[in-house]
C-alpha cells in the first residue's frame, strides 16, 4: 500500500542528515524523528481511515530515499545501521512522546520501524536498471546484459547500457548486504531472514547449469546470485544458523493458505519451507562447491570462501 508524494522539502533534509557524517546518529534520529513530525503538522494522506495524515507519506519516502542511498554507497551502511538503531530506541513518536498517531491502522512508535519492512520487501526485486531514466524490465534483458551484470569491474566508458546493467548489479549487491547487515545487529527491529532465504535460495538450490538460471526465473544471474548470498552469511550468519524459522506447511501444516510458501525450496532442497540445519550444511556445501571450480572466476571464489569461513564461524 504506497503513500503519496510527500512536501519533499522534510524527506530531502533527512537524507541530508542522513548523509551528513558530522551528525552524531543519535542527533540524527533526533532531526529525522523532528522531520517526521514537520510533515505530519503540515498534513497530507492517510494511507487507512483513522491513520494519521502525512505520517505514512514521510515513512514510505523517507525509507524508499534511505535505501536508494545504501545500495549507491556502502561507505553509509555502518552510518545508516547506527542511525536506525538510534530512531528504535527514542520513545513514542520522538518530539512528542505522547501523540496519537496512527500508521496502517496501527499506534506509531519508532521501536518498530514502521513501514520499513515493507519497503524493504518492495525493493527485493532483482537488480533494477534504467538507461535514460527508463527501466529496462528483465523480461527485455538479452544474454550480452546478463553477462553485463557479473561483470568484475567498471566497463569502459561510451557503453551506457553496460555500465547502467553493472551499476544495477552492484545496487543489488549492496542492497543485500545492507539488509544483511541491518539483520545482524543484535535486537534488531528488522527480521530479513525470508530476504537471507531466498537469497540462499537463489544461489545455492538449483544446479549451476539449471535453466532456472537462463528462462527469467532467478532474481541474477548465478554469479551475481552467489556474491548476495555470501553477504547474507557475512552480515547475518549468526542468526541465520540460530534460526529454526517455518515459512510453509512443509514444517507446519497449520501454516496458513493465504500466505503462500516463502520458506519453500529448490530443486536442490525437498526438505521443511524454512531454516534448518541440513538446509544450512546444502548452502554451505554450494558455497564449497564455489571454491573448488576451477572455472569460476577468482573473484567469486573469494567470496564463496569468505561465506564458507562465516559459515564455520556461526556454527561456533
């Protein structure tokens, strides 16, 4: 359910103090949470009956500018990540600790970080490219793009759709380890463990010339498949062993129709829809299975090694 363009003027100064590392980031939730307020005290939609106007504007663009940040620079996801923390832990709604205000039919506190899920769950989606400000949708991707994607370094300049498919993959990439990141910080108002599955999914359950890799039904290319998975395991391994998280009926026959099967696996995993121990062991041997190619590019080697080290190193 997206919100309405909010007055842009509140949204592009909390990326400005988002982005502005002279800010402690306990100042910065302060400002972000006195931004948010700003724009409820001008007005604006209500995304539900009863729902506090402006508020679900503010939220949805804000967190939609927020990521559009982390995936074009990683240098601000440590930043980021710390300003988040700082924005769960103020009381209420920040300036004014007891305003009523409501968001999706719910009471607005920061300790949840409203709306955050589901903008992050909109931006997990695959690499998004746009040449001249135009999406370039996966369904018009020719095999050149896919092979633009994995590229290991910046193309040589004058090739705008090379270099917008490479900057597209590497969006995606730190897409996935901001999330990863977010994940992994202990108390964490973000559970992205079906975001850490599916990634694991992607990359580790389907044999390397599967043509679910080929036909359109993968997020990317194998390549840049692995290089998201391995972040999962880096940022948030810890978790991801601890977890014994159900998202279908394999494991949980009360498990609701409607809600479809998040959890499920595949053509490598028969097993339960969720985290599970031989699941784990599966990925980590895919990881293994990485290294030891000889024709895999050394690059991507290197980060199937470091996922396997991670890996070890959360089993503890």
């Amino acid at each position: 359910m997206m919100s309405h363009e909010p007055n842009s003027e509140y949204v592009d100064q909390a990326i400005m103090v988002l982005n502005d590392t002279l800010i402690a980031p306990s100042d910065a939730a302060t400002q972000i949470a006195s931004l948010c307020a700003a724009q409820v005290a001008s007005g604006g939609s209500a995304s539900e009956p009863g729902d506090t106007p402006g508020l679900g504007d503010f939220l949805w663009f804000f967190w939609t500018a927020l990521f559009d940040a982390v995936e074009n620079d990683d240098a601000l996801h440590s930043r980021a990540v710390e300003i988040l923390k700082q924005l769960s832990a103020l009381v209420g709604s920040g300036p004014d600790v007891d305003a009523d205000w409501r968001v999706w039919g719910e009471r607005f506190a920061w300790r949840g970080l409203p709306l955050f899920g589901p903008v992050a769950r909109e931006e997990y989606n695959g690499p998004r490219v746009r040449l001249n400000q135009r999406p370039i949708w996966s369904s018009d991707w020719t095999p050149e793009d896919y092979v633009s994607l994995c590229l290991p370094s910046p193309p040589s300049p004058g090739d705008a759709r090379v270099t917008a498919f490479y900057l597209a993959a590497r969006r995606w990439v730190r897409y996935n380890a901001f999330c990863a990141l977010l994940t992994g910080w202990p108390n964490s108002s973000f559970n992205g463990l079906n975001f850490a599955l599916w990634a694991m999914r992607d990359a580790l359950e389907y044999a390397p010339n599967s043509v679910y890799f080929t036909s359109n039904q993968s997020l990317a290319p194998r390549v840049l498949a692995i290089e998201c998975a391995a972040a999962w395991v880096l940022h948030a391994g810890e978790r991801m062993w601890a977890s014994r998280e159900i998202m279908g009926p394999n494991g949980n026959p009360d498990w609701p129709d409607n809600m479809g099967v998040p959890g499920k696996g595949g053509d490598l995993w028969t097993g339960v829809d969720g985290y599970d121990p031989a699941r784990w062991q599966l990925w980590k041997k895919g990881f293994e299975d990485v290294v030891a190619d000889g024709g895999t590019v050394e690059r991507v080697r290197r980060i199937a090694k470091a996922a396997v080290e991670a890996m070890t190193l959360a089993e503890g």
